[in-house]
C-alpha cells in the first residue's frame, strides 16, 4: 500500500512537470530531426480463409460438380440410346418404348441445350442495377406466378417492352439521379440515367410486337423452367417403364434388349434426379440459407449488395460449367470488381468500384484488398482515370473511387505508385475544385458547364482530395511532385481560407471547417519538408499571396478553433526558415502583433491544446526574429512587449520560447534598440537560475540568453554582474563549476542540444574578459583541457541556428572552432 501512494505521489508531482516541458518534448527547427517518411504501420491481415466469397465459390464448384455429374450421365444415356437401342435394337423394340425412348431423347435433348445456354441469358439477367435491382430477388426471379401474370399482361399489352418500369432509373430526372449515391449506403445507389450508344442486353426485345415475354433479361428464367419440367419429365418416364417392364417378348436377336432399356431408363432416371438435386442445392442455398445475401452482409455492401454478390455468384459458376470444376476456386470478389471496373456500362463501373471501396474500409479484409489493387497499375490508373468524371451522374463512381485511391496512398509503397502515374495529381487535383466558375477557365466552362450545378457535393470531393495529397505528402518524393503539379498549390491555399462569419459561426458546416483544418494539414507537410525539395516549396508557397493572408484570418478570428490557429502558426514557422519569406510574414499586417498576442495569452497548466498553440507562436517569433532586424525592430514597435516576453520566463509552459525569443532579439537587432533591450536585463537573475538548477534545451537556451544579456551590461567594473549574481543568490565561482561542468558532460555534440557547448564557451569568454579572476577559476578547473577536447570532436552539427530535418540552415557568424581558439587564448595569454 505504502508504495502505491509513493507511486501515486508521484505521477501527481510530476504532471506539471509533463505540461511544462511540452516545448522541450517537440521536433523543433532548432534542432536536427530525422527527414525520413513516417513508416507505414503494420496493420495485422485477416487470414485468407476469413474471405466470404468462398463460400460462394465452394458452393458453385459443388454445383458444378453436380450439373457435370449429370450431364455426363445424360451424355452416356444418349450415345446409348442412339447407338445400342435405336442403332442396334429399332426393329426389334416394342412401338411403346420407341415412343418413350425418343420422348426421353427429345426432352433431355431440349434441356442440355437450355442447360448449355441458360447461365449466359441468367448472366445477363444481372448484367445492370436496372435488371438486377431490388425488383427481382432469387425468389422472386424463381416464382412461376409472378412469371405468368406479367405474361398475361404482356400479351395484353404487347408493346410493353418499350415502356420504363415504375422504379426504373430511366424515368428519373437528372437531379434525382445524382442525389440517390449520396444517400444510399448500398450498392446500386446510382443508376445510369445518359443514353447509351449501345443496347442493354437485359431489355432488348427478342421478337417485334411480344412485349415483356420476349425480352431477353426473361430468357433465362423460361429456360430454367423448362429444364425442371424436362427432369420430371424423364423421371415419370423412366419409372413408367422401369415399373411395368413389358419390353416384349425376347428372341435369340434381341437377346440383350431388356438389358440395353433397363440401363438406358436407369440412366435417364440418375441424370435427372442427380439434376433435380442440384436445383434442390441451389433452391436451399439460395432462398433457405439465404447464401447471397450472408456473403453481402459479411463484406456490409449494404442492402443492394445482393446485385454484385449474385453476379459473381454466376460469374463463378459460369467458370466452374464451362472449364474444369475447379476454375471457380480461383475467382474472388476484388479481381471481379477490377474486371467490371473497364465496362462501358456505368452500372457495372457502379457495381465495381463500389465493391472495392466497400472492402477497402472493412477492416478484416482491407489489407489484403489494398495489397491487390496496389500491386495492379491498371486498375489504379482506371481509378485515377475516374477521379475526373465530373458528370454529376458519376458522382457516386468518382466518390468511391477517391475513396480507394484515398486508402492506397495510405500505405507508402502505394503511395509511391499513385503519384508515379503520369496525371495523377492533376487528377486529384480535380477534386478540389470549389464548384465555383472562377475555378475554371472560359474553355472549361464551355466543356463542362454541366458539371457544375448547386447539387454537387464539392465539399465531400475537397475533403477526399486533402486526404489522398496529405497521405502523398508523408513521403518526400511525393511532396516535390506535388509542388510541381500544375496549378494545384494555389487550389490548396485557396481552400485554407477562412472568413470571420465561418470562424466565429457556431452553427457552421462541420465539412467546411474540416476542409479548412485538412488544406492546413497539407501546407504544412508541404512547407516542412527538408532539403532542397522543402526550400523550393517553401518559396513557391510563400510567393501565393493569400497564403500569409489565410492565416492572419484564422489568428484573428479563430479564436474557438486552437487547431486551426495550430497548424496556421506552424505553417509560418517552416515558411520563416526562408529568408523571403520570413520577411513577407514579417510586413504583413496584423501577423507578429497576432503571434504575440498568443504566445503571451494566459494559459491553463492542464490545457495542452493552448500550451501547444502559445510554443508554437513564440518558436514562430523566434524563427522570425533571428538574422532579421526587420522583425526584431517590428517586435519591438509593439507597446510594452519586453515587460511580458521577461516575465514568460518564470512560465514553465514557454519558458523556453521565451529565451529563444529575447536571445534573438539581443543578438539580430539593430543599435539603435540597445537602450530598450537594456530592460531586459532585469531577468537575468531568473535565466542565471535556470541556468544552474535546469537541463538540455531549457539549459541550452538559458546559456545563450546569459551571455547575449550580459553583453548589454555596461560596467567595466564588473560590479553590474556581481550584484545580478547576488540577487539570483548564486556565487561567481559556482557559475565558473558549472559550465565546466557542462562541457564534462557533453564531451560530443549532442543532437538535441547542438548549441549547448558553443554557448557554455561564448559565457565562459564574456566571465574571463569582463573579470580575469575567472581566468584562474577557469584554468584551476581544467578548462583548457576541456576546450582541446570541443575542438577535436567539432562537428558541422555545431555551426547551425537552425535545421531543416538534417540539413543546416542559417550558419553561425563565428565557427564554433574560432570561439575555442578565443578562450585558449585568454586562458594561454595569462600565463
């Protein structure tokens, strides 16, 4: 017990301590940083044998199985009906079995060819959503009534076949259409409402003037009918003349008649019980157990589901039928749907894509479904290819399909496929469009004027859009190919503006705010990206004029929205690491009186969100501060701004921004701000505390501000330091232990802290030269030992501000080899 209330003790000790050095827990630009793409993580797969569609496929190749059992009995009994009976035995047989013999031969005849030619006209039974819509279930397209009702009234009407169905998308008007994806979680929820240039196979009318009996979607049900009525047929045959026997009387020739009718009725009955059974199977499969429609509930392909399932369903037993029993095995649900994805039909591009954007979300089965779309340059590129369609009947196409392609950029070697196909970003960057006509140019809105309508759901397709670029950004590559996509930087800043009336609205679109937050999401990656690539893109979307512009708004009036004020402060801290544009940020109105109003708003110690948002702002003002007189003079204009930034440095929250902040002032601005920045010397006591009670980043940046200060104390007698020492309660010689202290401790450069050693001898040289009693406190410690030892592990790491990633920007004006030779020698010239 007593150990859990020491354990609970201290995580409640400790949880100001985790807020306070939120800053110190950040990647910083200050700092080196891995430039590498975040990994993919690892998603853990279903098993193969977790696939639904195998049940369907098990059931087709039984089936099959089945049907070929059968027909090769029928086969068998009719080469030995044609060759042993009615060859060898025609004279001989009694006029009764003649007659049963050739109307058995006549019946199965009739039935294997219907059998031979059914699956095709079934096949094109489910060939659209029109045809194989919710209007005809299994039961339904296997219900004799219904069958003949509508035949009656076909007959009474025989043009019939010419006139929509009541639920027809056909009848539909084009607003209708295009209104129905959106609010059908199902398959099927759009259907094809613009003339084909070809028939519908489903609705072609075989014979003028027979209406609905004839058209060629009913084919398939009068055939397999005829098939069930042909089996019992055979069978009351069969047993007819198995039972009665009297096959005549037998002589010397016809010797081995009876056996030859026996075999011939006992085969003809095996054949049709054996397919009487399958249609049993199928009837119990199908209508009991309800196969299809478990298969579709199991994938969650929603009501309409069944449409594509029973489609694959036939595809499947097609395959099993007309090759080997085992074809159908091969089959599954994803490599169906990229099969139907190149039809011309758009119902069956419906059905396709919607298969796989169905899949690709559910999670037992997505990683698998992705692996295979990914691994498939066609299909992808037909993806992309579908991100254009801006027919408003398309819509639900080209949604699903975004949400594919939405999905596969997920994973990074998919990503890298994606944005490899020429066109691609021009594609997603289709998607971005506003809906407004200032989107396009006068020849796009002669081209496709149609598209553009108030019942467009625009904002659903930004949203998709931000989506795929912002997973294509996590990777490097992507992100200069993304900068070099014509026109699409603009569309993405014009998508982060943000108006007054949208911010301070609390009844505002969830979708608008969102778009707003996801476009900011993307800059950012964009704008942070090292390397050359980063530079050139930082320029690029610096020189976009609404890009600072943007921004402002959202620090102005978003005050309720701390994430989009977030991701907009981090946006303008990558762009200051371009000297163009930190001073474009720098003379914008508005930006650094906004950026320092945050950073010095009171904050909560448990309000993460604020506390991240005040860093961020003040790492902003110190990016923008450093090397820039500009902006240290533009800081210095606002009203009593040194009083606020001196006391930030007793916040633990921003403490370390704080520093960073004063110390850049101290060290970038002009003259003619020396006697202001002298009031910044009133915290010195509390940076010299920091200085010997802290650690790593906080004491990197207390180290740095020490000196910069101590640089604006005008005593040549030293007394001004000594008195500083006396109120912060700290002894000269216990300073002098503690940089040397340091520099024990950090014999090699330190990633984290690449100034620290720079900034321990810059004190150590401003100690020696304004008091030489140092000198001796400094060489009894060791110190030039110490300092040979920073010059022979001197890295490149040392001589930077800043970084991008790895890379180095803005260099120190001395190296840090030339601050060692300093200090050597004060120390040498001494002796």
């Amino acid at each position: 017990m007593e150990q859990k209330q020491e354990n609970a003790a201290s995580v409640f000790v400790q949880l100001p301590v985790r807020v306070s050095n939120l800053a110190d827990s950040r990647p910083s630009f200050f700092a080196p940083y891995s430039d590498s793409s975040t990994p993919t993580p690892r998603v853990r797969r279903a098993a193969v044998a977790d696939a639904p569609e195998k049940k369907l496929t098990l059931f087709a190749f039984r089936l099959a199985l089945l049907e070929k059992s059968a027909s090769g009995l029928g086969t068998l009994a009719f080469v030995w009906a044609t060759v042993v009976l009615l060859g060898g035995f025609a004279i001989t047989l009694e006029p009764k079995d003649f007659v049963f013999v050739t109307i058995i031969l006549v019946t199965e005849s009739t039935r294997i060819f219907s059998r031979s030619h059914e699956l095709s006209w079934q096949h094109q039974s489910t060939g659209t959503l029109a045809a194989a819509g919710g209007r005809y279930s299994i039961r339904a397209l296997q219900s004799s009534s219904r069958f003949f009702v509508r035949a009656v009234k076909a007959a009474a009407h025989p043009f019939s076949v010419f006139e929509r169905e009541p639920g027809s998308s056909r009848r539909r008007a084009t607003t209708e259409a295009a209104s129905t994806p959106t609010a059908n979680n199902g398959l099927g929820g759009a259907e094809n409402t613009r003339q084909q240039r070809t028939w519908n196979t489903p609705d072609v009318p075989l014979l003028p003037y027979v209406g609905w009996v004839f058209v060629a979607k009913n084919i398939g049900r009068a055939l397999s009918w005829l098939q069930v009525a042909s089996a019992i047929a055979c069978i009351a045959l069969s047993l007819i003349r198995l039972i009665q026997r009297d096959f005549g009387e037998v002589l010397h020739e016809s010797r081995n008649r009876n056996k030859a009718l026996h075999l011939f009725y006992a085969l003809a009955l095996a054949e049709a019980i054996i397919y009487l059974m399958e249609k049993a199977y199928w009837e119990w499969k199908i209508s009991y157990c309800n196969l299809l429609q478990t298969v579709s509930e199991d994938y969650r392909l929603g009501t309409s589901g069944i449409v594509a399932i029973r489609r694959f369903f036939y595809d499947t037993y097609s395959k099993c039928i007309n090759g080997t029993a085992f074809d159908g095995l091969k089959m599954d649900l994803v490599t169906f749907a990229q099969e139907l994805l190149n039809s011309d039909f758009r119902d069956e591009q419906l059905i396709g894509v919607q298969i796989l954007q169905k899949i690709a979300i559910n999670q037992p089965f997505a990683y698998d479904t992705l692996r295979k779309i990914g691994t498939s340059t066609s299909v992808i590129e037909r993806l992309i290819d579908m991100l254009n369609w801006r027919n408003p009947d398309e819509e639900e196409i080209r949604r699903c399909a975004a949400e594919i392609v939405s999905k596969l950029a997920g994973k990074k070697q998919n990503a890298l496929r994606v944005a490899g196909i020429p066109g691609a970003l021009e594609s997603i960057s289709s998607l971005l469009h506003s809906g407004r006509k200032s989107d396009l140019t006068p020849h796009e809105l002669n081209e496709r004027s149609y598209t553009y309508n108030t019942n467009y759901d625009y904002s659903t397709f930004n949203l998709l859009g931000l989506r795929i670029l912002k997973k294509l950004a996590t990777d490097h590559n992507n992100c200069g190919k993304i900068g070099n996509a014509r026109g699409l930087l603009p569309k993405i800043i014009d998508l982060t503006s943000a108006s007054r009336t949208l911010l301070r609205n609390d009844q505002a679109s969830v979708s608008q705010i969102e778009t707003v937050k996801r476009s900011l999401q993307v800059v950012k990656m964009l704008v942070s990206t090292t390397g050359n690539t980063g530079k050139a893109l930082r320029q690029e979307i610096s020189e976009i004029v609404f890009t600072v512009s943007n921004i402002r708004e959202i620090l102005q009036y978003g005050e309720s929205h701390l994430v989009l004020q977030t991701h907009g402060i981090e946006i303008l801290k990558s762009l200051a690491m371009d000297e163009d544009a930190k001073e474009t940020i720098g003379r914008t109105g508005g930006i650094i009186k906004l950026l320092l109003s945050t950073f010095l708003k009171p904050g909560v110690v448990e309000d993460d969100k604020l506390n991240l948002l005040r860093n961020e702002a003040g790492e902003t003002l110190a990016m923008l501060a450093l090397d820039c007189k500009k902006n240290c003079d533009r800081i210095f204009k606002e009203t009593a701004v040194l009083y606020p930034l001196t006391e930030a440095l007793r916040d633990p929250v921003v403490q370390i921004n704080a520093s960073r902040i004063l110390r850049n002032l101290c060290a970038h601005s002009r003259n003619s701000c020396s006697e202001q920045l002298k009031g910044i010397t009133a915290a010195l006591p509390t940076v010299l505390k920091a200085v010997m009670e802290t650690k790593e980043k906080l004491l990197e940046v207390s180290i740095g501000l020490t000196t910069q200060m101590c640089k604006l104390l005008d005593d040549p007698k030293h007394n001004e330091f000594a008195q500083v020492l006396k109120q912060a309660s700290i002894k000269e010689i216990d300073l002098v232990k503690k940089l040397v202290e340091i520099l024990k401790e950090y014999t090699y450069p330190e990633i984290k802290v690449p100034r620290i050693r720079r900034f321990v001898i810059e004190q150590a040289i401003w100690m020696m030269e304004s008091n030489r009693e140092n000198i001796e406190n400094f060489k009894m410690l060791e110190m030039e030992k110490l300092l040979g030892s920073v010059a022979e592990t001197t890295l490149e790491l040392e001589c930077f501000h800043i970084f991008s990633g790895s890379v180095g920007l803005s260099r120190h004006s001395r190296t840090l080899s030339s601050v060692v030779d300093i200090a050597l020698h004060l120390i040498s010239k001494a002796e």
